[in-house]
C-alpha cells in the first residue's frame, strides 16, 4: 500500500509557514512528510532557506507524522560525523519516526566552504563512505575512522533512538540507483521511472522503500498557475547535471530564462483537474513506488489542502 505524503519545501517557506503546512497537511489526511535541506534556494524569488535541523525539531513537536529528509546530503556542507548526531537526535525527538534521505548533492549547497566540487562518480565515493561512517555511530560505539575521504577520531554518540534512523539513498541514474541498492535501506528519485526502480531492486534493494514526489500547483486559475510555478520554480526544468553543478541562486536565474511557461504547464500539474492531480500521483504507486510526496508551489495552501482532502487522497490506492 502506498503511503501518500506532502512535501515541505525549505526553499519557498518560512518556518512558521513549513509548521502551518504540516500541521494542515496531518489534518487533510497526509500520513508522512518530508523536508529539503538546502543552504540556498534555487533563486531569489523563492527566497528562503531554514536550517532543516531545526525544522525538524519543531516538526516533532506539532505533528505525529514520520517526517523524511528528501534529501540531504552528508558529505561536504557537513561531516557525516555530525549529520550522525543530528539524525540520531531527529530520530529520538519523533519517536523513532525519522527517516534519513541521502543524495550527492548540489553545489549550489555544498560548494560555500570553498571546498572543490567533485564531479559525480568521487562524490558517490563519498557518499558511500559516509553511509559508513554514520552507521558505525548509530552503534553507539566509539568510532575512529581513517577513510578516503573522511577522519573520524574517538567519536561516540551518546544520545541514540531504539533503532537507527533508515538511510535512504537518492539517485537519478542507473550507477546511483546501484548503488543505493547495495548501500541504503530505501531509494529515493524524483520521477517515476520504472528502469531505475527495476534497478534499484536488482541491486540488492529488493523490497526496501521507493520513494519519490511531484510538484503541483492547485489554483482555480490555471494560467495563473502557470505564471507561479514559472515564476518560483523554472529551475525544476533544467536538463541534464545543471542542477548538480551550478553555484548560486544568480546562476539558476541565468539558465532559468531558458525555460518558458510552455514547458512549465507541459511538464507540472497546474489548476484545479482532479483528473490531472490524481493521474500525476497515481503515476509513482503504478510504478512501484512506496511513498508518494507532493509539494504545493505558490501561497494557496488552505485551497490546496481541502482539495486533496475530499478530491484527491480518498481516491488513491
């Protein structure tokens, strides 16, 4: 069975705003959520950027449901000796209820330490390695560690949940799909893709969790809809390794004039067709996805919300 979850978006929400949604989207019948971790947006006009560790903790505190990073990534920005601790302790402050998305990342996040940017194969290197790293803290054993890429010296996490949080790998492509296969507890791609599911799973990954999501933008207006995604998030339509390896909001702005409203309404479900709705979330359960997370663009969350409530989530299998 499908679990169905709504999508907190770090990049256009302040976090009083990201708390509203949760708390609504618990309300509407959601039964998960998930968060990004960005440093940056992806443009100044969506023009926010919380610290997802924080977010998390309040998270805990106003809604029961499992909540899921989509995705952060543990390998730059952060060392994955403290992405251990703060996982640990979102897993004990939801009760167990935290899962742990993974990815390569982006530069537009990781780059502003001044650290290289690896190209993609050294960067699932590291990744690997701090799959690792943090699954020997999650053991509550003092760890030292002399890696490739990483130094971990008599470090031990003392605040620790029953269990270790899942770790869900993400990836785009067929070697990702690999090696989140072989290394993570569940798979994590954007599209519904039945390739890289297939591959996933016959890597090793087996039964374990696919999870992916879609963004929408529910309005009574659905040329205005056009306009606000087009306006918020162009990015979204970028081909190829851009948006692993473009270094700030100016530069998605830049390539983002490439990107017109016709491809934006071809590509995101937009207005009020409950058809259009229900047949871009069925697409991931058809495919063998586990859970399914949609994010709203733009401000009418109230709309939204009530919508998918008596229109779109009784439906869906």
């Amino acid at each position: 069975m499908t679990t169905y979850g709504y999508f907190l978006s770090s990049e256009e929400f302040t976090p009083a705003e990201l708390i509203a949604q949760a708390r609504a989207a618990e309300e509407a019948g959601f039964t998960a959520l998930a968060i990004s971790d960005h440093f940056h947006p992806w443009n100044d006009e969506q023009g926010q950027s919380p610290f997802v560790w924080s977010m998390i903790g309040a998270l805990s505190q106003v809604t029961s449901l499992p909540i899921t990073t989509l995705v952060t990534c543990p390998t730059v920005r952060m060392h994955p000796a403290v992405n251990a601790q703060a996982a640990a302790t979102a897993a004990v402050l939801t009760g167990g209820r935290f899962r742990f998305g993974l990815g390569t990342g982006e530069a537009l996040n990781e780059h502003i330490l001044g650290d290289p940017w690896p190209e993609a194969s050294q960067r699932m290197d590291m990744l690997e390695e701090a799959v690792h790293v943090m699954r020997q803290l999650f053991t509550g054993e003092q760890t030292t560690h002399r890696g490739r890429h990483y130094t971990v010296e008599n470090a031990r996490l003392y605040t620790l949940p029953d269990q270790p949080p899942p770790l869900y790998v993400s990836g785009f492509g067929p070697r990702a799909a690999e090696l989140a296969g072989r290394i993570g507890d569940g798979f994590v791609t954007m599209s519904p893709d039945v390739d890289l599911v297939s591959a996933f799973r016959q890597a090793g990954g087996g039964q374990k969790p696919v999870v992916g999501g879609l963004k929408v933008c529910w309005s009574q207006d659905q040329a205005q809809a056009v306009k606000t995604v087009h306006r918020l998030w162009p990015n979204e339509q970028l081909p190829g390794e851009l948006p692993q390896i473009l270094p700030t909001p100016a530069h998605f702005e830049q390539a983002s004039t490439l990107v017109t409203e016709e491809m934006v309404a071809d590509a995101v479900v937009c207005g009020n067709n409950e058809d259009a709705h229900l047949t871009a979330v069925k697409k991931f359960a058809d495919t063998g996805f586990d859970e399914v997370y949609v994010n709203q663009i733009g401000s009418d969350h109230d709309g939204f919300f009530d919508f998918y409530r008596t229109r779109i989530l009784p439906q869906l299998p």
